[in-house]
C-alpha cells in the first residue's frame, strides 16, 4: 500500500514539474485583455482612476517575462503581479494556462495650452527575446477646483473654463455661468444660490452641470449614464423679493436633482421667476424640476428619465412651451443597475391645485399611465389650458384642454426610449419619423427654431422641443 501511495506523489510531482517547466522558445507569446489602454479625460494635477488588463499565458508550458518598462515612465504608472516598482519588474513567471494582473494608472500636470494635451506612452514586455507591447493614451483637463466655496456677494466664473466642485458652492448673491462653462460635480455636491442666477449658454456652447467621473461603471458603460451622481441645483428666493433665474442652454444631467426653486416661503407669494430655454434635465435620481411658491416659463427645453417627478409646479404662474417631457427612467428593466435607484410610481408631470399651467405644442410621455396629474383630486377642471399637445393620460377636463393628441397602445413617438449598452443604444428623445407628434403643433413666431437650432415648419409645426428631421 505504501508503495501505491509512494508512486502516485511521484506521479503528481513529474505531472507538476511538467506543468511550470519554462520554455525560451522565442515563438511562445503572452495574450493580453486588451492591446491599449485608453483614459478619455483626465483632470490635471490629479491621478486617475485605475484601469485593469489581464496578462494570458494560453501555452503549456510556463513563461518568464525577463523585464517590464515604459517607453517615456513619466506620466502613467504600473502595477504588475502586486509589483509597482520599475527596477523590479524582472523575471515574472506566470504558469501555463495561467494569467497575472495589469493595473494603470496617470497624472497629468496642468497646461498652460487651450489645446486638450494627448499624452501617449508604450508598456514593453521582454519573453524569450521577443518584445511585446500595449499602447497608453490620456486626454488632460484643466480644471479650477472649489471646495467648500461661500459667498457672501455675486459671482461670476470663467467663460470657456473647467470646474470641479467639492462639497458645495454656495452662492448669497448673483450667480452667472457663461456660454462652454462646464462643472464637474463631485459625489453629493451641490450649488445653492440665494439670489438670480444667469446661465448664459449658447447653441454650439452650452453650459454643462455633471459628474465629475469620467470613467467607467462598469466595462463599456460609461459613468454620464448613471443618475445621482451628485446633488443638485437649488435656487433659493430668501428675500422675497421676485428674484430671476434665467437659465439658457444648459445640460444637467446626472444628479439627485436636477432644478430645485423655492420662492417665498413666508408670504407664499408666488414672485421669483424661473426662465428654462433651450435646456436638457436628465437622468436625475429625484426630481427634474421643482417650482414652490416660483412662477415658471419652460420653452424649448427637454425634461427626461427621473425617478420620481420631471417637473412638480407648485401655486404660481407656468408656461410650458415647445418642451418634451419624457419619463423611461430604467426602462426598459435592465440587469444592470446602472441608474442605482428605483423609479417611483408617479405621474411624469404633477400640478398643484393652486397653480395656473399653460401647456402648449408639447409632448409629455412616459410609462406611466397618466402622465399629467393635478395634486387635487376633488378638482374636476385643469387649472390652465393645455393646447396642440401629445400626452399620455386618460383625459383631461377644461375649457383649455383643445387639440390634444392622446397617446395610443403602440405609439412609437421617439427614436430610442431604451439604454443597451452592448448594442450602445441610448436614450434619444428626439421625434422618430412616425411620431404622432408631427405636425400637431401651433407655430409660434417667437420661437422659430427648435433646441437644435433647426427652422420649424410655419404651418403644422411639430410639438415638443426637437423638430423632426
């Protein structure tokens, strides 16, 4: 029996030694998850998040890879196998049909350049005399950081300029963001103002409020696609003194919630004023946009994908122009989480009883039923008129309630109302070529074009913020 047991070890031991025998056959080559890494955009001054490869070695037999370098070493950094330390990254063995890990990372330092610095760099591997490679690329930004910023009068950024903000920046004055102003929100920050707000962007520059994660959620999905990223806008009236918010081509995309008013909480005087032209509101884990006690005029504008309300309007006065209200938040359901909350069972539009809402040549969708709710439900009449629209509700009782298109079973409105990321489809809220809303709108001479800056059609004009094209 003993000599039975004595054999068979032996047997594993040859079987093992066979199994990690190296090979210097200059033929053998190592097999990598990917033959480049690629940052999109790097803040400068800060490091990056880290990107992983995985190293294969598909042969029998096992390899020694005699050295790892950079061809440049100055910008990126690497990990292999727990190893971070160049002059180390010598003789490492990986098993046949076995692999190791490959971290990157980069630091980028500021420029003094418009131009969006390309750093490029090239890992080598040395096997058996061959040499190997795998490409690195990074985008620089400048950005100016905020952290904890408050004051106690006006501000005004840079135009055409980068900001990260930490924490919250908290305006007690005028707040003005000029035309290709971006600012990268870090986790739960916010932007409080407690004055008018001027955000000045343009068609072909407009201001962009988002996450500061550049990165990926996962592989392939991208983190501007995720919601709650950070806080929101919130644009507070202390003074009750009628203040404006005048908001022009701005993207705010990502947040917990995306425009946030409040009026005059004492008196509950309705006299703040919100101006949203030209705008996009979307992925939000909350709120879109929320009126209390402010008077609203949306024109132009696309209020998309939140999990609880895209627009509530509270008492005051509202109009609703040219705008699309589109609720798929997590629609389809999807195994990826990529939204990190739930949609709540709730109608895309509520409006308070003591609100006056003028809705027209707009569409407001969504997946739920009725998408268009007054908050009292003893009231029998809209408060306000709704006119050359497309909805998605039972019905709707008023005198003002003329030339409504209501949603059918099979609508197909939009071009793309789902997130699949392996086909790379995203949401896209503009009117599909068999869309009901076409041609069902009233032209209007003040706004002759579309968010996109396309001429309507003078006669029949399309609801909504997108004109088809």
């Amino acid at each position: 029996m003993k000599k039975c047991l004595y054999i068979f070890f032996a047997l594993l031991l040859l079987v093992g030694c066979k199994e990690h025998q190296f090979s210097s056959d200059p033929s053998m080559r190592l097999t990598f998850s990917a033959d480049s890494v690629c940052f999109d955009t790097v803040f400068t001054g800060m490091g990056s998040s880290t990107q992983q490869v995985m190293i294969y070695n598909r042969n029998t037999n096992a390899i020694r890879i005699s050295r790892v370098w950079l061809d440049k070493g100055d910008k990126f950094f690497i990990n292999v196998d727990g190893e971070n330390k160049m002059e180390n990254l010598r003789d490492i063995e990986i098993y046949g049909k076995d692999s190791i890990f490959l971290f990157v990372r980069t630091q980028i330092d500021p420029y003094t350049t418009n131009a969006l610095p390309l750093e490029i760099d090239t890992i080598r591997f040395l096997v058996n005399g061959s040499i190997q490679s795998i490409g690195l690329q990074a985008f620089g930004m400048n950005v100016h950081r905020m952290k904890g910023i408050v004051t106690d009068g006006p501000l005004t950024l840079k135009a055409d300029s980068n900001y990260l903000i930490y924490d919250s920046l908290v305006v007690k004055g005028k707040l003005t963001i000029p035309a290709n102003t971006t600012l990268y929100m870090h986790n739960k920050a916010n932007i409080q103002v407690y004055g008018g707000i001027d955000i000045q962007g343009e068609l072909d520059r407009p201001v962009t409020i988002m996450g500061d994660r550049l990165d990926n959620l996962f592989e392939h999905v991208p983190y501007r696609v995720a919601s709650g990223q950070w806080g929101g806008l919130y644009l507070i009236d202390t003074t009750a003194s009628g203040q404006e918010w005048k908001i022009n081509y701005a993207e705010i995309i990502g947040g917990s919630t995306g425009i946030y008013c409040i009026g005059d909480t004492v008196n509950k005087i309705p006299t703040a004023k919100l101006s949203l032209t030209n705008s996009r509101i979307h992925n939000h884990a909350g709120y879109g946009v929320v009126m209390l006690y402010a008077n609203a005029t949306i024109i132009n504008t696309e209020i998309s994908n939140c999990a609880s309300y895209l627009l509530y309007l509270g008492s005051g006065q509202h109009n609703v122009t040219y705008t699309t209200i589109a609720g798929f938040f997590g629609y389809p359901n999807s195994n990826l989480n990529i939204h990190q909350v739930s949609r709540e069972n709730v109608p895309a539009v509520l409006v308070d009883s003591a609100a006056r809402v003028d809705i027209c040549n707009s569409i407001i969708t969504g997946v739920q039923k009725n998408n268009l709710v007054v908050a009292d439900t003893s009231q029998h009449s809209f408060p306000g008129k709704v006119e050359y629209s497309y909805l998605r509700n039972d019905s709707l009782v008023g005198e003002g309630c003329q030339a409504i298109t209501y949603a059918g079973k099979q609508d197909t409105v939009f071009k793309n109302v789902y997130y699949m990321y392996k086909k790379y489809k995203y949401f896209d809220f503009r009117l599909d070529s068999v869309s009901p809303a076409r041609g069902i709108g009233s032209y209007i001479d003040a706004y002759p074009n579309d968010r996109n800056g396309f001429v309507r059609k003078q006669e029949h004009p399309d609801a909504g913020c997108y004109e088809w094209q």
